[in-house]
C-alpha cells in the first residue's frame, strides 16, 4: 500500500438464496393448491387426474428431497410413530393378493396408499417452523375456498353444472359430487382457525377469516349430514381439547378476532343454512325441508346399509385376508346376490345399485383385507392418537397446543366422516388428513412420537437413485394410465357416434396403456359385437368379469353367448345377474333374453310363458310383444300372433316419434347422449320395418 493512500475495500454483501429446504416448503405449498383445482376434460373422472397429478408431484418433491439431502452429505429423515402400523397394514394388503380376482387392483391401489403416506412422511419432514405451517394451511384453504365458489356459482346457476337449472343437483365444482365438496369443507374449518392465531398481517388475517366464514355458509347451504355429523365431532373434540390441556393464552392475544370469527360465523349460517332464517328471504335454499327432517333421507341413510351388509359378506367369506385390496366393487354384485339370499337381505324389497364403494372406510377394509387389515387400521388410528396426546402433554406453549387441539379436530372430522363416507378413497379429502397429520407430527411442534436417523455416504447416494428411479417409474406408469384414459374416452365417444371401426382401434390403443384396464374391455367386446365378431366380444365380456363387473356386464355377454349359441352359458349369466335384482330394465331385459334362450333350446312352451308374463309386467316393452308375436306365429296362432304386433308396433311407432323429435330438436346434445338416441332410433326403425312385414300376410288373410 503506498503510504499516505487510504485503499477502501469494498464489502461484497451476499444476497440469501432460496433454499432447497424452502423449495420443498413451496412445492408442497403448491401441491395443495393445485390438486384441489385441477380437471381435465379429456378424462372420465375427476378424482382420477388429481390422482395421477398426485402421484407425479409428489415423486419430484421426493425428488428434490433427495437432491436437497445429496448436496448436504447427510439425509434426516424423520419418521412418525404411525409408519409402523402403516407398514403393517402394507403387509395385510399384499397378503389380500391371495383372495383377489384381480391382483392388478391390489398393486395398483397399494402403489396409491404407499404415494400418499410418503407425501405425509414429507410433509411432516418438511414443515419445520411455523410459517411453514401458516403457508401450507393457507395454499389450501385458497383452494378448498375456490372449489366452493366454483360450487356455489353452479348451485345459482352463473356457471354451468351437469345439466340444465341450478340448486344442489348442479354442484359439483371440480370434486365432482357435493359430497365430496361438504366433507372437505368440514374437514378444513377447525385446522384453517390456526390462521386466525398464527398470521401476522391484519390484512391476511381478515381474509382468512373471510374464507372460513364462506366455506362454513358453503357446508350449511350443501346440507349433507355426515359432512355436519363430522364438523360437530370435529368441534366437540376441540372443545374437549382445550378444556383438558387449556391453551387460553392465544384465545386471550387474539380476542377480539375471535369474537368477529364468531359473529361472521354465526351470520353465514342465517343466511346460508336451510334451517337458517335469513335463507327464505335471500332466496337461497333448495327446499324448505329442515335439515332434522333430511338426515336420513337426503343422505341415503336406508341405502347406506346394503353396502356395509354386502362388505361383511365379501368379509364372512374371506375372514382373514379379505377378497383383495381395491377389489370391493368387481365383487359387490356377486356379493349382493349372496346377501339377498339371507334373512336380512330378503328385508331389501328395493332395487341396490351396485356400489364401488362401501361408505364405510371401516366395513370397506374389512372386506378388502380381513380381519388383520382391520387390525391394522385401529393400530394406525391408536398410534396416531398416542403421538398427538404425547406432543399435547410434552409441549409447554400454550400456542402451540391450540394449533394441534385444531389440527386433531381436522382429523378427528375425517375419521368420523369415514363413517358414512370414503374420504380415503377421494385424492383431495386425503390430502386434507395428509396436511394436518403431517403438520401435527412435524418439527414445527417438536420431536415427540418420532423415530430419526440419518444416511450418508454411499448409502445416501444408493437412496437418491432409488426415490429418482422409483418416482420416475411411478410418474411414468400413471401418465400412462392417464393417456390411457383419455384414449379410453375418446372410443367411448367414437362408438356412440357410430364410428365402429376406429372406436375399436381407440380402445385397443387405451389396453396396450393402461396397467390395470377394467371397463375398456366392455365397450372393445361392445365394438366387436357391432362388428360381427361375436367369439372376440365374448372374450372380451369375459375378461370384464374379472375387471369391470357391472349388471350390463352380465347382459350383455348372456346376449352375445346366445346369439352365439352358447345357451348353457347364457342361461347361467341371466341366472346370476337375476339372483342380484338388478334395475327393472335390467330385469325386464334379462327376462327377454331367458324367454330367447329357451326358444334357442327348443322349449317354446317355456319361453311362450316367460314372455306372456313379461308382457303383463312391461306392457310398453316393444321386443318382448315382438318375441311373443314370433312364438305365437310358430304355434299357428295367426290372429293373436297380429294382435300382438299390432300392439307391438303401436308402441314402436310412439317411442320412435318421440326419439326423432327429441333428435331433431336438441340443439346440444353430449355425445353419449346423442349416440344412445341414434342407437335407439336406428333399433326402433329395425323393429319397425319387421313388424310391417310380418303383417303383411296376417292382414292380407
């Protein structure tokens, strides 16, 4: 330096980066924002996509997980005390292989179960102060607000619904059922108050208390009973909470935001609830029916039992390993033939839609996984309730102690609502029991009730490739299964316009995709059986028994096996299908194909009677008229045999008027309506022009 010259050196102040343990914070953050939202039009169903956007964010999050733990050296791993029954309820279910039909559902559905413990597993990893937990909670209430406003904007008829109109049948946001959008919002309203205690900003502040507000005026104005039944457990249980480990510090801080959540509270459910007395005058109810009156009617709770009836056959069966995880609904119609045959199901003098679902998460695993399933799962809920008690006890802030008191409630919503309902089966509902258990059991509100180790070295590295090649493999298999989908629809689509050939080449497509296909081998046998190809459309139908067993399943393929000649494996398709009193037009067809099959055997007799009684039942059933004509005509009955196509044909003549006015009048119609119309159209013309000509020499004589 040279003497008498002062050199400054410039200090270079380093900017924070953002971290890879705040990318992971962001990345779940946005998870639960984004999967709530997300739709896709091209596919059949909307809890499907949010499946498969699970699966693909959560593997890069475990990605970046692992990325983030490569660049330290060492990976922390924090595991909760409930992976332990959680592991053991994973052994149950690959035991359940040994009672499934279809093992392809039982990995598929355990593949599923694994994506969405490890995102709880992050979670509870990932939120380590606590304006980790102010963002994650917040990204989803943002969501869970706009699913209802989307919901509320179909119930007043401002955006379009599943059909025409506007009320409650219009809801479906994008959940695709109120039900489902009623249990999320119950869920969601204890947690979500953590906001109101934990934000700093006034502004924010207000805005979540805004949200909650709206979302509970949104649960009274859907009216779904179990989602209430939930919301009121969730509350007791916060009640109880805080009346045993008395946080009153942060009720006291936050006061008078309290007393305003109260009073926005209180006035959301005048105006919003059908019992509420603001409702009649801002014209807000679907009906004037009191919520008291509605409970067991509205939520079909006289319906709700069959399901449960028809597990604990599935369970009676198999009592240990159960029939197959994710196997509930390929076996509920053979199920529900056996459950009719006993003394309580004889009780059933109603039709029982097949259901894919049990409505009871409990019943629903102890058909799927037997008994040690069932063990598995009370294991889970005891662990999970020991380790939230041993964080209550152990934490001394008072603050803190709210937050799990509200979180549990959250859970406590769940596990009461599984009651009635199948929130595990739903992608969005699980994530919301993903968020607040992983928030509950994180570092946030300290180390209780978990186990931790740390991998390094080689080990570490071996661990990052495993997470990459498996997420990877995951993400790829369920992209697959999606574009699958999309194919599967598009067929669908190209069958019901009439475009047999590439229908068939569609679905084709979709099979070579899809890991575990089910319901696009019915609709290939259907575009096989258009085609002429009657051994390949039942093989196909076939294949549906083991995949996709629907009460069309069964008739259609007694159908082709007749027409196929195949009457023994006809008769024995109407047999069952008949033992589980399907829907009358089921009934009524399957009844039609029987008197054929006896035709088919030579037994005229038989089938003459098995349609005379069918006429009797179904008068305005045009085909049956048509067989008994037929029949009659063979005997040498003339005279009866043109009474009965007259009749015949007066009934074909109103209902074709009526299907090309119905066609020649729409101005948008979707496609699978439009192709049902023109199938039916072109079958009443066939009809028709048969009648005519059988006529012709019964007048002329």
């Amino acid at each position: 330096m040279t003497k008498g010259k002062v050199t400054k050196k410039t200090a270079s102040v380093a900017r924070p980066g953002l971290s890879t343990d705040r990318i992971l914070v962001y990345g779940l953050a946005f998870t639960l924002f984004a999967l709530p939202l997300f739709i896709l039009p091209n596919a059949t169903e909307y809890g499907y996509t949010k499946t498969i956007l699970a699966i693909v964010l959560t593997s890069i999050l475990g990605i970046l997980w692992g990325i983030d733990a490569w660049r330290k050296g060492t990976w922390a791993v924090r595991i909760p005390w409930i992976t332990w029954p959680f592991l053991a309820f994973v052994a149950a279910s690959l035991f359940s292989l040994l009672g499934a039909t279809n093992g392809r559902f039982v990995v598929q559905s355990l593949v599923l179960l694994v994506v969405f413990f490890f995102l709880l597993v992050l979670t509870s990893n990932a939120a380590r102060e606590k304006r980790d937990v102010t963002l994650l909670l917040g990204s989803f209430l943002v969501s869970v607000s706009l699913v209802s406003l989307y919901g509320l904007l179909q119930y007043a008829g401002v955006l379009a619904g599943p059909g025409a109109g506007k009320g409650l049948g219009q809801v479906i946001s994008t959940l695709g059922n109120k039900e489902y959008i009623a249990g999320l919002l119950a869920y969601i309203l204890l947690p979500a108050v953590i906001l109101i205690f934990r934000l700093r900003s006034t502004l924010v502040r207000l805005a979540a208390l805004v949200l909650i507000a709206f979302n509970f005026g949104a649960l009274m104005l859907l009216d779904q009973a179990g989602a209430n039944v939930a919301l009121i457990a969730a509350f007791l249980a916060a009640v109880i909470g805080w009346l045993i480990f008395r946080p009153v510090e942060p009720l006291r801080r936050a006061r008078a935001w309290i007393l305003a959540l109260i009073l926005v509270v209180g006035l959301a459910y005048l105006v919003e609830a059908p019992s509420g007395p603001l409702n009649s005058v801002v014209g807000l109810s679907a009906d004037g029916t009191s919520w008291i009156g509605t409970v067991w009617r509205q939520n079909s709770g006289a319906t709700r039992t069959w399901d449960w009836w028809i597990g604990l056959e599935m369970w009676k069966e198999s009592p240990w390993v159960g029939v197959g995880l994710g196997n509930y609904k390929l076996e509920f119609l053979p199920y529900k033939a056996q459950f009719l045959q006993t003394p309580r199901g004889a009780n059933y003098d109603f039709y029982i839609p097949r259901a894919a679902q049990a409505h009871n998460e409990y019943v629903q695993v102890l058909a799927e996984v037997g008994v040690f399933g069932l063990a598995a799962v009370a294991a889970f809920l005891i662990f999970l309730a020991t380790s939230l008690l041993s964080r209550l006890r152990r934490n001394a802030d008072e603050g803190d102690r709210l937050d799990l008191i509200l979180c549990s409630a959250g859970l406590v919503a769940v596990v009461v609502h599984a009651l009635v309902s199948f929130p595990a089966h739903l992608p969005t509902s699980s994530l919301a029991a993903i968020l607040f258990c992983g928030l509950a059991l994180s570092p946030a509100y300290g180390d209780r009730a978990t186990a931790s180790f740390r991998v390094r070295g080689w080990k570490l590295r071996a661990a990052v490739v495993v997470m990459a090649v498996a997420g990877t493999a995951i993400s790829v298999v369920a992209v697959r299964d999606l574009a699958s989908n999309a194919l599967m629809k598009e067929g669908i689509e190209q069958l019901q316009l009439g475009q047999t050939e590439a229908g068939k080449a569609t679905l084709e497509r979709s099979l070579r995709l899809d890991f575990a296909p089910h319901m696009t081998y019915f609709y290939l046998g259907m575009a096989d059986a258009r085609l002429g190809n009657l051994e390949a459309a039942l093989r196909s139908l076939e294949r549906c028994q083991t995949r996709f067993l629907e009460e069309n399943t069964y008739l259609i393929y007694a159908e082709l096996a007749a027409n196929a000649g195949k009457t023994a494996v006809a008769r024995e398709a109407i047999a069952t299908l008949l033992a589980t009193r399907p829907a009358p037009d089921i009934e009524q067809r399957a009844r039609y194909v029987r008197a054929i099959v006896s035709l088919r055997d030579g037994d005229a007799q038989a089938a003459s009677v098995e349609l005379e009684n069918l006429v009797r039942d179904a008068p305005d059933f045009e085909a049956a008229r048509i067989a008994l004509a037929n029949v009659l005509l063979a005997r040498g009955l003339r005279d009866a045999a043109a009474s009965e196509y007259t009749r015949a044909l007066a009934i074909v003549e109103g209902k074709l008027a009526a299907a090309e006015k119905t066609i020649a009048s729409a101005t948008r119609m979707a496609a699978s309506a439009y192709g049902e119309l023109r199938s039916t159209i072109a079958t009443l013309r066939s009809e028709r022009d048969s009648i005519l000509e059988r006529l012709k020499p019964l007048r002329g004589s």
